[in-house]
C-alpha cells in the first residue's frame, strides 16, 4: 500500500475531529442522552477505537508514523 496522500491524511485528520466531538459530546450528555448507558459507552469505545488505530498509522516503510510535525502544522494551516 502507497503512503497517503496529504489530502487522505487531511480528511483522516478531519475524521479524527468528529470522533473527538462524539466522544465530547455523549460524555457531557449533550448527545445520546435517552439511549442506554451502554449504548452511550459503546459510542464512546469505537470512537476511542477509531483514534487508537488513526495515532497508529505508519508509513509504507511499517515504521515511521504518518502523523509528523510537519504534516500536522501542515493540517493546521488549512
């Protein structure tokens, strides 16, 4: 698989932002408030998940993270 794009890395970024919001969100109650406390919980572990498998990107070469200091002053000025 080829690195990523700085475009793909961007909207990987973006991504990154909506689970931080959800995760936000349902803990301060200002989302899912009438579902089921599992559920809440639930919401909260994928979108966790989806961070802990985004920080662990690499590069083609297996080592090297895909998120630099470069790409994310980079992500910044957008």
């Amino acid at each position: 698989m080829a690195d990523k794009t700085a475009d793909e890395i961007a909207a990987d970024f973006v991504a990154m932002g909506h689970s931080v919001a959800v995760i936000t969100d349902v803990i301060a109650g200002d989302s899912m408030a009438d579902e089921e406390a599992a559920d809440r919980q639930a919401a909260v572990d994928r979108n966790v998940e989806h961070l802990e498998l985004m920080k662990a990107m690499k590069k083609e070469d297996g080592t090297t993270s895909i998120w630099t200091t470069k790409v994310l002053q980079q992500l910044m000025q957008q």
